[in-house]
C-alpha cells in the first residue's frame, strides 16, 4: 500500500502544479488518511515537491493498530503541545523556501487559517479549491474491497439482529448491539451512529434512539454501516414486528421499493447526478408523496460516509465509474411511521454488468 500512497501524494502534486502551488497543507483527516495510509489525530501533512512531512502532536494517542509510513517516505514533525500542527507544517513550508501554500480552506476555521497564514509567511497562502477530494471521487479495487468487506459486515451483523426476539426491546439497545456486533465482525467501529426507528419513529432520516420500546405492529427502520480499514457503506432496511403488515404499510413499503429501484437503476457512468435523483422523485411524487424541503436521495462514500458526489436535485455533476454511491429514499408519514431504503452501489457500466450493490440484505417487508 505505500506504493499506493505514494502514487496518491504524486498526483496531487501535479494536481496543485497547475494551481501554481510550491507546497500542499493538508489537514481533513480523511485526506491525510488517503495520502498516507494512517490518520492520527490532529495530524497535518505537508507536501512539497520532493518530500513529505507528517506534523502530528508529541502527546497525541497512537492507534497500535495503525502501521505508519517509514521515516524514508514520509518526514515525522513531533509537535509540542499547545502547538498545532498545521501551523508548525506552515512554517516548515517557509523553512523549505515555498513561494506559494495551498491549504484546505473549507477544513479550516478562520481563526486556524490566521494562524497557518501568520506562520506560513513569507509564502503566500491559496486555496486547494477540494484538490483531494476530487482526486479521492474514483475509487481504486482495493477501496472498493474495502467498502465490500464493509458492506457484507453490516449485512452480517444485521441479519443476526433480526433473527433475535425484538418486541420489549428499546431502540437505543438495538443500536447498541448493532454496533457491537459488526465490531465483533470485524469492524474498526460503526461508520456513523446507528440509527433505530420504532412506530412513528420508523422512516425518519437520521433518528437518533430513544428508550421507546419495540411493539407488535411496529415498522422498524434500520440504518447502519461499517467502517472496515477506514472505509464505509451505508444501508437501511424497513421490517415489520411481530404481525403481517396492514394494508397501508404494504403500500408504503411499495413505493419507496420502486422509488429506490429506480434510483439504482439510473446509476450509469456519464449519467448526471440529479437524474438518479429525479428517477427516485418522480415515482414518489406519483404516488403522493413530497418534500417540503427535498433531501438528496443519494451521496458518494469512502473514507467519509458521505463525500461527492451528491444526488440531489440541483446537482449538475456527472456520475463516472468507480465511484460508490448510495440511493437511500424515505416516506415518513407524521403519527404514523415511514420506511428508508437505502443501499450502497458502484457505479458500473453496462458492459460490466451495471451498478454494482454491495448491501445484499433483502428490501422485502419481512414481519419480524
């Protein structure tokens, strides 16, 4: 993998060549991962043309499982505390004589830029305008094994959950154990908090657990992910406890199935991104069923559980191979419950065999 990351570093430098940049300042975690293969915290990574510095705190806590680069590829800056180390790789640029710094602008605060900008002098400071992220957008095979192992440890972990008694039982203890249980699969942690939705709870985009209790008749909605070697799927399911579905919860279920159908089946390399938004919407809106304030039905994933692109409706962007994205459309009908449906999928030509779906757990409306 270092030659891999060593390939990354390279061609951000002829990335930034072209915005006129002696030297790079990275400092999102997940850039630093992506350009280094580790990610300590508070770490800053500096780039100029013929090295690289990793500036990381001397007191910060170091993850054993976390293999770093040896010192002949990547230059180790300890950074005393109090110290941060985006300023302290500023200087180092200044030291290295760099006419021009690029920074991440949209990862700093103003007053973080202050400091880089006052240590950086007498380089002159521009934005990286997202340089990393463009370059992180297309994901190589083996990111996407890793968003594989991710997805099938979700799955796993998911489908032992459901086999469990579930009625009684609160949602922020179902959360709880699925977290658990993909770090017991396998898992450095969950991708983001998992989200259990109960009742009138069910279908609501983000929910957080409460102490509300599982109940016969129940939707149940379930959104949960894995981060596996730093990378992440996403997913979301909707089951029904205890009883066959009422007539209206069929209903429902049915049509944010075929709305998230259609979304997967939009996923085409050229294809817009608010196409595959626009498929989802137009079968929701069909059957009734608006956004006051419409969400995008889909994001990119990764290293972050949600990068671009973005599927929304106002996004120009064109989708291109490679890139995994998820396709997760939601009814939430207040006082009574919703359904999510969401999968993670690479984008993948026809000749391929089109979008490629990592999360396998069924869609069906299972009575639990």
């Amino acid at each position: 993998m270092a030659d891999v990351h060593a390939a990354r570093r390279e061609r951000l430098r002829e990335r930034c060549g072209a915005l006129a940049a002696d030297a790079v300042l990275v400092t999102r975690p997940a850039n630093v991962r992506y350009l280094t293969g580790v990610e300590p915290d508070g770490a800053a990574l500096l780039l100029t043309r013929d090295r690289a510095v990793l500036a990381l705190p001397e007191d910060s806590p170091r993850d054993p499982d976390q293999q770093f680069p040896p010192p002949d590829e990547i230059q180790r800056l300890e950074v005393p505390p109090g110290t941060d180390p985006a300023a302290a790789a500023a200087a180092a640029a200044a030291r290295y004589r760099a006419g021009t710094l690029g920074v991440e602008e949209h990862d700093l605060t103003v007053a973080r830029h202050r400091l880089v900008t006052g240590a950086a002098v007498p380089a002159r400071v521009i934005d990286l305008d997202r340089a990393v992220e463009q370059l992180r957008l297309v994901k190589d095979e083996d990111e996407i094994t890793a968003l594989r192992i991710s997805a099938e440890i979700a799955d796993q972990a998911l489908g032992e959950l459901l086999e469990s008694i579930l009625v009684g039982r609160t949602e922020r203890h179902l959360a709880m154990e699925l977290e658990r249980r993909m770090v017991d699969h396998g898992a450095d942690r969950a991708a983001f908090p998992v989200s259990i939705g109960t009742g009138t709870h069910a279908g609501i985009a983000g929910h957080r657990p409460t102490d509300r209790r599982v109940e016969e008749g129940d939707f149940l909605t379930v959104a949960l992910g894995a981060r596996y070697r730093g990378y992440g799927a996403s997913a979301a399911r909707t089951f029904v406890i205890g009883t066959a579905p009422a007539q209206w919860q069929i209903d429902l279920h049915a049509v944010v199935f075929a709305a998230q159908r259609a979304g997967r089946e939009a996923l085409q390399p050229g294809t817009l991104c608010q196409e595959a938004d626009r498929a989802v919407r137009e079968v929701l809106q069909a059957a009734g069923h608006t956004e006051a304030t419409p969400r995008p039905v889909g994001h990119g994933t990764g290293l972050e559980i949600a990068e671009e692109p973005r599927l929304g409706p106002g996004d120009m962007g064109k989708l291109e191979a490679r890139v995994p994205v998820t396709v997760g459309p939601g009814v939430h009908l207040p006082g009574r419950g919703g359904v999510r449906i969401e999968d993670t999928l690479v984008v993948r030509p026809l000749g391929e065999g089109g979008p490629e779906l990592l999360t396998i757990t069924t869609k069906e409306l299972l009575a639990l």
